[in-house]
C-alpha cells in the first residue's frame, strides 16, 4: 500500500513532467504573453462582464435590446480577432486535453477500470476532477 508521501512525490513529479511538456510550456508562453497584452486584457475582461450584465438582465426577465446584442457581436469580435486571445486558447484546450487523459488513467487506475485509448475523445463528464474553466 502506498503512503501519503509516495502519492504526494508522484504527484510532485507528474506535476514536474507536465509543466515541462509542450503543451505545458506552450500554455505557459501564452499566459506570458496574455500577462503583457494589455490590450487583450481589456477586450476578454469587457467581453466577460457584458456577458455577467446580459445574464444579470435575462436572470430578471428582462429583454435583451438589439443595441445590446450588436454590442455583443463587437465585443465577441474583438476577442476571436486577437491573436493573444486566440493563442491563449488553443494553448488551454491542449492542456485541457492533456489532463482530462492523465486524470482518466488516474480515475481508471484507483477504481480498476480499463483506461480510455490515448485516441479516444476525452469525455467531460468522465471525472469530478478536471475543472475546464481556467479563465
């Protein structure tokens, strides 16, 4: 039987093993890069509270007026158009991936199942660990 310490250690090295990978350094790089762009900063922080204040005025049965979602379509566009942004993503999905199959071989392997082929498309609901919000 494995001690807490020997779980941690895995862990500790697992966690090692990935940051160093591609997908790792890849999502690293594009934080970088996020942290310096102010101007993609602002576009993503404007987008995400439009979104708060449409969802806010939908929640209270309230329309949402055509100005509002013009407002929405600009502000979509902006944030799909920078290449920060679009980086930022692409990087995140992969690093998503990649967790989503290391936490099925960790979930297959602590309840005895037969892990998922590395070509099977990972399945969200598959485990309570993997938390696809990062943003």
């Amino acid at each position: 039987m494995a001690t807490k310490q020997e779980i941690i250690d895995a862990a500790t090295t697992l966690g090692k093993l990935i940051a160093d990978h591609s997908v790792g350094q890849k999502l690293e790089n594009a934080i970088g890069k996020l942290e310096k762009d102010i101007d993609a900063q602002r576009e993503l922080t404007d987008y995400q509270r439009f979104i708060q204040t449409l969802g806010e005025k939908e929640a209270a049965g309230k329309p949402i007026e055509v100005e509002e979602k013009q407002k929405l379509q600009t502000l979509q566009n902006a944030v799909v158009q920078n290449l920060t942004l679009q980086q930022f993503q692409m990087a995140q999905m992969d690093y998503l991936d990649l967790m989503r199959e290391v936490d099925q071989i960790i979930s297959a392997q602590s309840t005895g199942q037969k892990a998922v082929a590395d070509n099977a498309p990972p399945s969200a609901a598959a485990s309570p660990l993997i938390t696809p919000n990062m943003m």
